[in-house]
C-alpha cells in the first residue's frame, strides 16, 4: 500500500503549540539531502487520517512539499501522539528514493487452523508478530502470511522456514521461533478424552 501527503515548509520560528492550535502538526522529513532535516508542517485532519492507515517504518509514502519544491517517497518513522485522545503532535518521515534498499518490520499474519489445534484441543502461540526484512522500496510487503495448518502439537515453525516474496530477505535471527502449538492446561490426555467422550 502507497499513500500521499502534502505537507508545507515550517515557517522560520514558529512554536510547536501555536501550529498545533491552528490545526498543524509539526513533522521533519530526514535523508532527502543526505544528513540535511528539513522541519515541516501537516494538516492534523490529514496527520490523523495517515496515523489510522500507515504502519510505522512499514508503509510507503509519497511526500509532496510544493515550496521547496520537492517530492518523493517515504517511510513513516515515528508518531508522538497523545496516550488515550489520539491527538498527533508531531510526525517524523525518512526519505527512501535514493535507497538501493532498506531495513522494514513487516507485520506477521498467521492463516489457517493448526492440525495440533484442530485434533488435540492445543493452544497456538504466537511468539513473534513482526519481521524485519530487507528490500527495495517498491518491493515492501504490506504484511507477511504464514500458513499454519500443518503444524502438529509440540511443533515450531522459524524465521528460516519462512517463504517471502522475490526480493525479500529476512534480517533476523534465522533459529528465532515465529508460532509454536503447545499443549493446553491439564495435558494431551485431558483432550484426549475429551474427544473420546464427545
């Protein structure tokens, strides 16, 4: 998923409180002139709306900043926001256009129903809900599916075992244990008879 955003230059000494009273949310965008930040202003209806359907260092961007004159895309890379109102106070971007490649967390998303959860009553455990991967901007998944049927109970499926898209690489720990069937409380036997007597 790719998203746009028009954003405006930050005039020279404005204070942070002042924008945001006028319905704008401070922003800098880092990496569009190698180290060079340039501090920007958004929109809040429109800082709200990207917060709602973009994933940080997740989801491309495509940033417009008309009076610089500059555009192209971006990652989200931090949000500060109020804890419970949800009000944004400020927006932080990485410009990605000159990269060759780079470093994203892709949120896991298991499909399926495990034979050791269907047959024994066990338990499924998720123990890993993102992967950080490495790939070319336009190449970034916007989730990553791991088909769980055939794990068996006590069986474990790992960051290695993962199949991702052309292009994809993982940066993890390969070992690292992404979803494991345990056993439920009371033990197998407590299920197995429990299917017996059904």
């Amino acid at each position: 998923m790719e998203l746009t955003l028009e954003c405006q230059t930050r005039p020279a000494g404005s204070k942070a409180n002042a924008l945001r009273r006028s319905g704008l949310v401070p922003a800098v965008l880092y990496g569009h002139k190698g180290a060079e930040s340039v501090s920007l202003t958004v929109k809040a209806k429109t800082a709200e709306l990207l917060v709602r359907d973009a994933s940080i260092n997740n989801t491309l961007i495509q940033v417009s900043v008309p009076d610089l004159p500059w555009q192209g895309k971006a990652l989200l890379r931090e949000v500060h926001s109020h804890p419970w109102r949800g009000y944004v106070y400020h927006l932080s971007f990485f410009s990605v256009g000159s990269q060759d490649s780079l470093d994203v967390d892709v949120p896991i998303h298991l499909v399926g129903e495990a034979i050791g959860v269907k047959n024994s009553g066990r338990s499924l455990d998720q123990e890993l809900t993102e992967l950080r991967v490495r790939c070319a901007p336009d190449r970034i998944p916007e989730s990553i599916e791991i088909d769980v049927t055939g794990l068996d109970a006590g069986e474990s499926l790992h960051v290695n075992q993962i199949v991702l898209p052309e292009g994809v690489v993982s940066t993890g720990e390969p070992d690292r244990v992404v979803v494991t069937v345990l056993a439920r409380a009371g033990g197998a036997e407590s299920g197995d008879d429990a299917d017996t007597a059904q």
